[in-house]
C-alpha cells in the first residue's frame, strides 16, 4: 500500500506484525497526515516526539518477538482520558494546566498493549455537547461536506476530535466516551464505527467523570473489525473502579464473521419520530431488509418509557455533572482567578472564568433538581423513570437477541446552527440516551448517504455484556452496506 494511513487497525496490525512497516514508518505517516489536518482543529494536544519513542520502542519488542495486541499501531485519545505528564483539559479552560501525575486505566491497558499515542483530540466541554461546539479550544470542523457546498459541518460530539480523526484518516483509531451518546452520535454524522460498551465493561477510573453512573469508554474506528480489536484491548476490570465489572473480556473478533442467520432482531415501534427526515426511516427499514435477508427475523417489538427518556437524561446527567464538578474550585488544581481576596470570591470567580456556557448551565439545571423541594419532584422521578426505562428493555430482550434503531435524527448540521436552541441540540440524542439510562452496550455502524452525500448510521443495542452480539449484528449490517464513501480531503494544502 503507497498511503499507510489508508490501512484500518486490523491491516496495520497485521502489516506491523508482518514486518511490512515499521511502527515508525507507520507512526511518521500518520504524524504527518495529523499535521496536515489541523484546519480540522482535531487534536487540543498532539505529541509527535512521544509517538516516535513509542514506536521505537515497539519496533524493538516486534524484533524480539515480544509484539503486543495493538504493537506499534497509533491511536488518538480523547481529551477526557488523563495521561500522565501530558496535558489533559477536558475540553475546558479550568483544567486548561492540569498535566495528570497518573495514567487512566484504559489508556494504560491500550500502552500495555504496544499502542502508539499521537495525542489528544478535541471533545465538547466536559463531554458536555453534540456538536463539539462548546470546547473552550474551539469547535471541530466535520471532514465531510455536503454535495456542492462549503459550508462547515459539525462532526457530532462530545467525542467530535476523535471521530473527525478517524474519518479523515490521520489516526488508525481513537478513544471515545459516551454519556448520552457521545461516541455513537459524532460516528453516525462521520460514517465511522463507535460501540459504547455496557456500563462497567470498561473502566472508568482516569477519565474526567460527567455524569459516574452513565459514563461509559468506548473506541471509535473505521470497521466493525476495528472496533472488536480495539475494544478487547480497552476494556478490563479494574480494582480502582468500583463499578467495573470481574467478567472475562472476550475474543470479540473471532465471532465477527458468524452471521445472524437465526437471531431475532426487535424493532421498537417507538422510534418513529414526527418530522424525522424520510432518509432516516428508509434506511432503518433497510437495515431491517439486510438483516432479514441474512436469515435474521424480524420482530417488532415495544419500548413504552421512551418518550421519557430525555427529559429523564437531562435531568440525572446534569445533577450528577454539578456534583462531579463541584471539585474545580481554582484551589488545588487547574484554572485559578487572579485578583481576588477572600475564598468565596476565589472560587465564584475561577469556576465562572474557567467553565463555558453549556457546563455553567448543566450545573446550574443540577443543583436546582438536587435541591431542597425539588429532589422528589424531578431527580427522584427521572431516577423512577430510568428504572423503567431498563425495565423495557428487559422486556424487549425476552422477544429478540439484539435490536435495530436509527443511530441519529439526521445527519451533521452547519456549525451554529443549533448553538442557539439548546433544545434542538439535545434532541440529537434522542435515540441514544436510552441505551446509557439502562446501562446496556450500543453499537453505530455507517449504512449509507444522504441525497446531498452526507453520512447516515444505524444503531444496534444488545443485552448487557453481549457486545460480541453487537458487533456480529454491525458487521452484518456492514457487509450488507458497503458503505466505501469518503470525505474529499478539502483540509489539505493543494
């Protein structure tokens, strides 16, 4: 191959492996597509010297037979993820210095692994954002743009750098996380491949909480191959997290290419929204078709609580955020105000310098629903809601093995044209959210282009821990699909 950046991870790995290219050769590569891209204002940090000493370094593991899993292969990581000695900001001013003396348990497993880290990427405030537009380091621009047409688009969010990267092929793969629909959203509008795995599956321990009981780390690649990869390697349990969970991590490549003759797949009558764009219910109702025809049955299937589920959202995720958050006081670390004398004023001072709009109004929305008279009236019931919402799912499950939904109600809209409407940007996760509020793994595959060549994607959603089904419905989907289409490398100097 003359472009190395034009391999997926199980390419690369197998050429690295194979002795086809070096790590460094590899690693230069992508190094030099990453510095092409920045127009696309993918990366808050790139580290090019630390990339090239990792690779180094796993050249000689590969010449002593000592390759690991993911040797020798570069990734991106998202902001959110704490690496030690390397700048890690969270999207956000407040923690605009904050170089971490420690190393998150997800990225320590993708080091321990032989991965190659080429830096950062840019992600909304706080994983706080579906569009990465409330970033302190500015927003991320979508490689893709529709037919005839420069306008900027935006490439979803919260985890927008990574997903943008991906699709433009300057890193093999990258690190995600998903909240509300962070990694599955921005993989949707950038025709790429993004599982957030269940609740636990991956340790949550280094990476900067929004909301602990709906956080999730997943990978964000260019197949479902990828993500299987990529995804063995990420997830373990972890004694340092308490909510992640002691169950074998299983080989979720070996299964990919077994089929769904025979798995029953539900589609949640739900999910058809008013005023969703046509494209979208063809092309779930074509995904329904791919699957049928593959031997899979159909069966249609009832989610009755979804209707609650974002209000619900926006209501534990925000209170949950206001107490993560309540720790960025300008005292021990991170962004301090200058010119103040007494410490109330230190802090009101350091939060409202350092916290962007979106996370000053999450908080805001947070403590009102924790406080005195009204944790009955809203965190209470949202809590009573979310129970409910697990409990549809249960129920979904005893009908089918996995189901099938649209992964988005449209595709990547022009920068700012939502930053207005906090309401219509929420509702980009109204089918997303669900998945988190039950904890369950939820997978988006990209499935075809919209008539002015924007991408599309579906989500699968499975049981808890049975991503393997997952992705054996993705990869189905995949095939089915081909979808080829790229994004025209406008970011680059002529």
């Amino acid at each position: 191959m003359s472009d190395p950046t034009e391999f997926t991870l199980a390419e690369a790995r197998d050429a690295v492996r194979g002795k086809k290219i070096s790590s460094v050769e590899l690693t230069q590569a992508f190094i030099a597509a990453m510095q092409a891209a920045r127009p696309l204002n993918a990366f808050v940090t790139e580290t090019p010297d630390r990339a090239l000493a990792m690779a180094k370094a796993s050249d000689a593991r590969i010449a002593k037979g000592e390759a690991g899993k993911l040797e020798g292969l570069p990734l991106a990581i998202k902001d959110l993820f704490c690496t030690k000695g390397v700048r890690s900001t969270a999207g956000s001013n407040i923690l605009g210095n904050f170089i971490p003396p420690y190393e998150s348990t997800v990225t320590q497993n993708l080091w321990d692994a032989g991965a190659v880290m080429l830096g950062k990427t840019n992600m909304d405030e706080f994983a706080m954002g579906s569009s990465n537009e409330t970033s302190y380091y500015k927003p991320v621009l979508n490689p893709w743009r529709a037919k005839d047409s420069n306008a900027a688009l935006v490439p979803g969010g919260s985890s927008g750098g990574s997903s943008a990267a991906v699709a433009s092929r300057i890193c093999l793969a990258a690190t995600g996380t998903d909240t509300g629909g962070s990694i599955r959203q921005p993989a949707a509008v950038t025709g790429t491949v993004g599982i957030k795995p269940t609740y636990g599956r991956c340790s949550r321990w280094g990476i900067v909480a929004f909301a602990s009981s709906l956080d999730q780390a997943g990978p964000m690649t260019r197949t479902v191959r990828d993500a299987a990869i990529l995804l063995g390697s990420m997830a373990s349990v972890d004694p340092k997290d308490s909510t992640s969970v002691d169950l074998p991590v299983p080989d979720y490549e070996a299964g990919l290419e077994s089929g769904v003759k025979g798995l029953r797949i539900g589609i949640p009558k739900e999910y058809r929204l008013d005023g969703a764009p046509p494209e979208i219910d063809a092309l779930w109702q074509k995904g329904a078709e791919w699957l049928k025809a593959q031997g899979a049955e159909i069966v249609e299937i009832s989610l009755p609580h979804t209707k609650y589920a974002l209000p619900a959202y926006y209501i534990v995720a925000p209170a949950e955020a206001s107490s993560n958050l309540a720790r960025y006081d300008g005292v021990r670390f991170g962004h301090r105000a200058k010119g103040t004398h007494e410490i109330a004023e230190l802090y009101e001072k350091s939060r409202a310098e350092g916290f962007g709009a979106e996370v000053r109004r999450r908080i805001l929305i947070g403590t009102y629903v924790l406080s005195a008279g009204y944790y009955d009236a809203y965190y209470i019931r949202a809590q009573k809601v979310r129970s409910l919402i697990a409990r549809d799912f249960e129920q979904a499950f005893a009908k089918c093995d996995a189901i099938l939904t649209p992964a988005t109600p449209g595709p990547a809209f022009p920068v700012g044209a939502k930053s207005d409407d906090p309401i219509s940007m929420y509702l980009n996760d109204v089918f997303t959210v669900t998945v988190n509020l039950a904890g369950l793994p939820g997978l988006a595959v990209p499935a075809g282009l919209t008539a002015n060549g924007l991408p599309l994607g579906l989500q699968v959603i499975g049981k808890a821990f049975d991503e393997a089904t997952v992705l054996k419905v993705g990869r189905s989907i995949e095939v089915a699909a081909n979808f080829t289409s790229r994004p025209e490398t406008w970011w680059r100097a002529p």
